[in-house]
C-alpha cells in the first residue's frame, strides 16, 4: 500500500524542525551568555588586634577570570580602560604595596595598578583591535590591609570602571574583611646589665601603638635579666624607649620575647627618643610575597653579561619577616632553584643571547614558604660578547731569519669592553698558508719548536671565551 503526503504537511513538519532549532539555538546562547561571564575569586582576611588602627596583614590573591572572549570589550586597541575598587569604611590597603598580572595568551597586552589607602586602580589594554585571543586573567597580588576602626565585617567592592564588564559589574565583590578585638598575648621585656651592677637610675618606658605599658622600669641591681610582660597583639607598634641614662647607659641592654618563645627584639642597648619600634607576634607565620624591582617582567634586550635581579623585603605584620629568599632562574617556564639567600638581590651568571629566562623569589622563614609567589621573565639581546683580536707583537710580518731551533709567536689580548674578555687562544702554524690549528693555550705567547730552515710558516691567532671565537683573525707569515 502506498502512502502520500501532502505537500501541505511537509511543509508543517518543516515549519516544526525549524523552530525546534531556532528555541535550542537560543537557549544555548542564553547558556553561553550565562557561563560568559566574569568570575571573581575573592579572598577573606581575618584581623585579630588588640587595638586599632592593626598591623597590616597579606591578603590573598584577587583573581579577576574572563568566562569568555569578550567579557572585557577593549573596543579600541591600544587605549587604556580602568576599573577601581575601593576599600571598606573600616579597612584601607597599604598604599604602593601590590602587584598586578595578567596570563599569556589573552588579549590584555599591557596592565598597571596604583593603590591609596582607600582605592585600588587598574589600568589595561590592549594592541588587538578586536576580540581575537583567549581568556583574560588578572591577578592582583601582594595587597596588605588593616583594620582602621574597630571591629567590623565588611567587603571591599568594584566600585566604577571606564567600559562595561560582563559579570563584573557595580558593586561586586573582590575581597571580605573582618576585624576582631583580641586580647593579645604576653610579651617579655628583659633587662640586663653587662657591668653586673644594675641600671643605676636609668630607665625605660615601653607603650603600644603609642600606649604607655610599662613606664620608667629599671634593673636594680646585678646583672639581670629581670623581667617584665605586658600584652600586645599581632601587628601592634611595641616600642622602647630610654627615658633616664643612669651613671653608665652604654651598659643597659634589653631584648624582648614575643609569643611562641620567639625572640623579636634582640638583645641591645635602649636609645633615647625615638627608641626602638618592632612588630607584636603572638604566633610566627611565613612570610608574605617579595615585591619584584628589576628587571620589569616581559622586558627584552637584556645584557648577556648578566644582571641583577632585585625584590623589596615582603611587609611583615611581626609575625611573618622573612629570614631568606629562595632563588629560582632558568631558562624554563618552571626555573629551578638556584640558591639560597639573605640579600634581596641575585646576580646571574653570563647569559645566553636571544633567550628568554624565568625567575621566581620565594621568602622564607622557621615557620615555612611564602605561597603563591608570581614567575617573572625577561629576554636577552641579540648578541654575544665573543672577544675583540688580538695585536700580533712579535715576529713581524714578513721577517726573515727567524730562529730555526723555534719562535715565540706573541701577542696581546684584545681590550674588553663588558664581558667579552678572552679566556684563551686557538693557536694556528704551519707552512700552509691556511695553517692548521695546532692548540688552545690560556697565555699570550706560543713556543712553536724547532723549524725547518729556508721555510715560510704562518700563523694566526683566534681570541675565544664562553660566548665564542672572535671573527677576522689574519694570518701572518
């Protein structure tokens, strides 16, 4: 039996398929528009303080991540666009203290942030005209905050930006603070005298955050120690002040100890005003991150002779002083470590030419590692500082009568200009006018042996170092 359909009804079955489409075609772009969007990874800082305003403590990474292309619209390329976020009314950020950063392979090519007490300003752009590369990352590392104001809850917010961010609209939120008043923990001030004698008559006076704790405390007699306590918080202005010198005040020493038995304050004599200010700790943490100084990241045409990487000390809460830096450096994405130091700065071996090279600084203390230290990276220039030639000295060209039983060849190194110095000679002799190379030698003079008589030889010296040999040595004969 055969069956016939209209053509009416194919037409109403394709009218059927077409808009089943066109509603899944729209709800995956409702979908895509949905997962678009910007997602925010806020950290929370919690401030434990005797007083306020507290000590500064490291906050978490801000991670701004694009959902997709597009999320920043950059509508003109190379222009630059700003979002701020301000601070919460009992809260303000370190000013000058952060760093901002954006992941390879998007289409922000350049960003920069300023920060004041009470706002954090982000400044991008990018060369692309249109929407062409991945996903934008931006991280903002490295903030320090502290509690102004007594104890409160409150979140730190986008608050304006120059162009529309989907999903990162006003007020979002990009950071939750929260500040409690703590009781502290007991400080030690110890007093000892290095006569064994006493202070005779001299004084100190110790306050918190400018508080008065302990006034006019003295060691009576002996050599000591004696001493005192007083409380003090995480992050809380101790200072120590001599407030009379006594008969012999070279003599006074004092030292305080915080929580945990650590010492923060080592053993020395008091000054007058201003005296002596260290951090409160009641518990030792690891230290925050390094500020990176030089060479910028990204930066190009560096010296292949070497540079000096250089960071500023992380900024310790009391608590968190970095006592050493791991060092990593290499030419891999992943350097690795490469020592170990006290200073803040590292000076690299001779470079590679047209090479790009990675470099992290990981603080450290007793406690542990900072965490989430940030890889930078700078390229090399072009070229290698391979040794200028040599001034052939002796024999001349052309001589005659040279010695048969052997010559000096002699020569002076070439002058240096940075790091290209020779580290030794390819020596070249024979009676071939292209002669061979007959050794490498570190000196300046080449004892060639006994010679045929009524013979032409030639030779020809070529300055080498590390990087390579120099171009155009001549031979002479």
């Amino acid at each position: 039996m055969n069956t016939h359909v209209s053509k009416t009804k194919w037409t109403s079955v394709a009218i059927i398929i077409v808009t089943a489409l066109m509603l899944f075609c729209l709800m995956m772009a409702g979908v895509r528009s949905a997962q678009a969007a910007v997602g925010v990874t806020a950290p929370s800082l919690n401030i434990s303080t005797a007083s306020f305003p507290s000590g500064y403590y490291a906050l978490g990474n801000i991670v701004i991540d694009e959902g997709n292309k597009g999320d920043f619209p950059i509508a003109a390329a190379s222009t630059n666009y700003t979002f701020t976020i301000s601070a919460p009314t009992r809260f303000e950020f370190q000013a000058g203290t952060g760093s901002v950063s954006v992941a390879a392979g998007g289409d922000i090519t350049s960003i920069s942030m300023t920060i004041t007490a009470t706002t954090i300003t982000v400044t991008y752009s990018s060369s692309e005209g249109n929407r062409t590369n991945g996903d934008d990352i931006i991280t903002i590392s490295g903030l320090q905050v502290r509690a102004i104001t007594g104890v409160a809850t409150q979140t730190a917010t986008k608050t304006v930006s120059s162009e529309t961010i989907s999903g990162f609209g006003n007020p979002t939120v990009v950071a939750n603070f929260t500040s409690t008043l703590a009781t502290g923990c007991n400080h030690t001030i110890s007093l000892t005298d290095n006569f064994d004698d006493g202070w005779n008559g001299g004084t100190v006076t110790v306050t918190v955050n400018g508080v008065p704790v302990l006034t006019n405390i003295t060691l009576a007699t002996g050599a000591g120690p004696q001493d005192f306590t007083f409380t003090a918080a995480n992050g809380d202005v101790i200072n120590v002040t001599r407030t009379a010198d006594g008969s012999y005040p070279g003599e006074m020493q004092v030292s305080i100890e915080g929580g945990s038995s650590n010492n923060i304050l080592p053993t020395q004599q008091p000054i007058p005003a201003p005296g002596t200010s260290v951090l409160g700790c009641c518990a030792p943490t690891v230290p925050g991150l390094a500020s990176y100084t030089n060479p910028s990241n990204g930066v190009i045409d560096q010296n292949v002779c070497g540079i000096s990487l250089t960071w500023d000390a992380p900024t310790t809460n009391g608590c968190n002083t970095a006592s050493s830096y791991d060092v990593y450096f290499g030419t891999s994405a992943t350097p690795p470590l490469v020592t170990n130091t006290t200073a803040t700065s590292y000076s690299t071996p001779f470079l590679t030419a047209s090479t790009t090279y990675y470099w992290k600084i990981v603080p450290k203390n007793a406690v542990g590692d900072a965490a989430g230290a940030l890889t930078w990276s700078f390229t090399t220039s072009a070229t290698n500082p391979v040794p200028g030639l040599a001034t052939y000295n002796s024999p001349a060209a052309g001589a005659t009568g040279q010695n048969c039983c052997g010559v000096a060849l002699n020569w002076t190194e070439p002058a240096i200009t940075g790091c290209n110095a020779a580290t030794s000679y390819d020596v070249y002799f024979g009676t071939s006018a292209t002669p061979p190379l007959v050794g490498n030698i570190n000196g300046t003079t080449y004892n060639t042996g006994a010679l045929s008589t009524s013979t032409t030889y030639y030779w020809k010296i070529v300055p080498r170092n590390s990087f390579g040999t120099a171009a155009g040595a001549v031979t002479r004969s």
